[in-house]
C-alpha cells in the first residue's frame, strides 16, 4: 500500500471524489426497497415500479455521459449534473409520502445521479494518459474506493434508520452530496476535456463488437455476485438453518478480501496478463458458489467466502482496465459499456434470484449463479485471439 502515498495529489482527489460518490450511492440505493415497504407502506411487489424504471434511465444516462466525454465536453459539468441529482434527490426523499411521487420524481433524479461513478473513471484515464501514469493501477485504486464506500455506506445507512428514521438518513446522504459538489467544485479543472479529435462521420461509426463482448464478459460476473447477494442471507438462514449473524460475517470476510486482492490483481496482470487474471476469476466464482450450496456449519461460509472475495477481487480490479482496453480513443464509451454491464448485470440477477427461489429453491439460484460465471469463461476462452486496439488502429 506505500504506493499510495507516491501518487499525485490530484490522483489522490480523484480517488477521494469516487470514495465520497460511492459512499452516498452505497448508503441510497439498497436502502430504496426497504424505505419503499417499511417507510411508504407499499407492497414487497411494487419495489419493481422504482427500479424498473431507475435501471433503465441509468443505462441511458451512462451512455449519453460517455458521449459527451468522448467528444470534448467538460468533466466538471457532467459531474455537477450527476451530484445535483443526487443532492435534489435526498432532499426531496426526505418529504415523498407515496410511491407516486417517488417513481415520477425520485427516479429519473437518480438516473442521472448514477452516472457520476461513470464519469469519475473516465476522468481518471483521461488524467492518467494525459500525465503517463499507469492506466491499471489507478483504475484498481479508484475500484478499491467503491468497495471501501460499499463496505461502510449500507451498514451505516441501516444503522441510522433504526436509530433515527428515514428522514433523518436522507438528510446525511444529502449532506455527502454536498460534500462531494464541494471537493468537485475546488479540486476539478473547469476546461479538463478529452483532447480527442471529433470525426465528422461519428455518426456513421461500426459497431464495436469487440467492446460488447468485453462488456458481456463483465455481465456474467455481475449477474453471478448479484444472484448470491441476493439469496445469500434467505439461504444461509432459512433454508440452512446457520445464525442470522452469518450473512453480515460473510460479507464482511469477501470484503476485506477483496479489497486487498483488487490492490493484487493489477500486479499479477502485468506478470500473467489482463484476460488471464479474468480466467483465474472465472474458475474462482463458480467454485465459490458450489461450495456455498455444500455448506451445513458456520466455518464453511466463511472459508468459501474467502474464495468469493477472491474471485470478485481479481475481476473488480482488472475488469474496467479490460473494457476501456477494446476502445481507448473511446474511453467515455467503454466506461459506459463497463458501468452498464454492472448495473444491468444488477437487474438481472436481482429479477432472476426470485422466480429461480420461487420455481425451485435458493440452492439452485447458486447453482444458476455459478453457470452465469463459466458462461464468462466459456467468452473469455472463445475469444483468446480477440486482441483490443491501439488509438493509432481506432483513429
């Protein structure tokens, strides 16, 4: 970890940005279905009203910000939009009394808002290239900084509404909004844009079919983590019959390694190779999840979950480096590819996990998650000759 401290100052407020983006983020969004049923009343059901409609608005709005960033438009300005969502949508949830309101104003606020984890990558390789710094290793550290948030913002956010209310939760992530709109305003350059040379004929650009199966590789990973989260506390309980204290120790345990295997990966890939380090995570996982569905004790859960952590490790910090690598004189595009893998990746899997459990049992969601992962594998072995382009070939 000592190189940290030898980074650039602003490399170091970049990462601060994406740590204080992911914090409000992680503290929001797995909040939302619980707010939805507890704090408006609604049914378990209509929890797809909201996130049926925030997925898709996500996507979009991923997209439209990679284009933008790939044809000169201003860093800052994107991520102002993005934080102005966010900070207008916490303080407006600190009133919505129906699900109405939330669908129709919450909603698309966050659509927009979820683009700024997005933007920040982009801004970093842009950063990155412009001062020769290494591409990979910052990615891995900006990636360390999500799974730091995410480690801290759900607990704490859980935390509060017990102790507090719902009201008063919206408020703080509100004000890490205002945190974050402060570090933006002083610590990014107005003018920082992509220096890329717009074509003419952008228009009228080929599919990059390279990009998507990279971005589909992403896919299959993200649908085997969401499947597990999503049964793992139903599974381990109810149906194993282990202390409802395992699901949180669990986590715990894939999170501390995973943290430090995202610092490790990028390492190995410069020994092994970027696609490889993806290969050794494509065996991990679904070993991971088969063991998981073999667990009786407690000790079990937390030795496969030691193998979780590992294989979502190597795969969060290589796998951004991997996609931006398939269009680099588009790296706003391929971020977008990246982030929408993740985000669409959540929605299937979170959709899957309950007509799988509802058809079957939580047993076979794990069986159905490790599928998802050797799916990856089976892509990444198919296209071993599939090399990503120079900015020289793209341009």
């Amino acid at each position: 970890m000592s190189s940290l401290t030898q980074l650039p100052r602003q490399v170091l407020l970049i990462m601060l940005l994406q740590f204080i983006k992911s914090l409000g983020a992680s503290a929001l969004i797995p909040l939302m279905s619980f707010f939805i049923v507890e704090g408006l009343g609604s049914s378990p059901w209509q929890v797809g009203f909201y996130t049926g409609l925030v997925m898709p608005l996500t996507l979009i709005a991923n997209r439209w910000a990679g284009e933008r960033l790939d044809h000169g438009f201003p860093v800052k300005r994107l991520l102002l939009i993005s934080i102005t969502a966010f900070i207008v949508a916490t303080a407006l949830l600190t009133q919505v009394s129906g699900l109405v309101m939330l669908v129709l104003l919450i909603a698309p606020l966050m659509g927009l808002a979820n683009m700024g984890s997005g933007t920040i990558f982009t801004y970093a390789r842009l950063y990155a290239e412009r001062n020769d710094l290494d591409v990979a290793r910052i990615n891995s550290w900006l990636r360390m900084m999500v799974s730091l948030a995410w480690m801290i913002g759900p607990a704490a956010s859980f935390t509060l509404v017990s102790l507090v209310g719902f009201g008063p939760t919206f408020l703080s992530a509100c004000v890490v909004g205002l945190c974050f709109l402060g570090l933006t305003w002083r610590t990014v350059p107005a003018g920082f844009r992509s220096e890329r040379t717009q074509k003419r004929d952008a228009g009228k650009e080929p599919v990059n079919w390279r990009l998507l199966i990279a971005g589909l590789t992403c896919l299959g990973f993200i649908i085997t983590n969401t499947l597990f989260v999503s049964a793992m506390p139903l599974f381990f309980v109810k149906e194993i019959g282990l202390p409802g204290s395992t699901p949180g120790l669990s986590l715990s345990v894939k999170c501390v390694v995973e943290v430090f295997m995202i610092f490790w990966s990028v390492r190995l890939a410069e020994r092994i190779g970027i696609r490889q380090v993806l290969m050794i995570a494509a065996v991990l996982a679904p070993t991971s999840m088969i063991l998981f569905a073999q667990v009786t004790e407690f000790w079990h859960v937390m030795a496969a979950s030691v193998i979780e952590g590992a294989y979502y490790g190597l795969f969060a910090g290589v796998s951004i480096s991997f996609v931006q690598s398939f269009a680099p004189d588009r790296p706003g595009r391929a971020t977008a590819v990246y982030m929408n893998s993740l985000f669409l990746g959540g929605m299937i899997g979170s959709i899957s996990m309950g007509i799988i459990a509802s058809a079957t049992d939580f047993k076979t969601v794990l069986y159905v998650a490790a599928g998802s992962s050797v799916v990856a594998l089976l892509i990444l072995l198919a296209t071993l000759r599939l090399r990503p382009e120079t900015a020289q070939e793209t341009v």
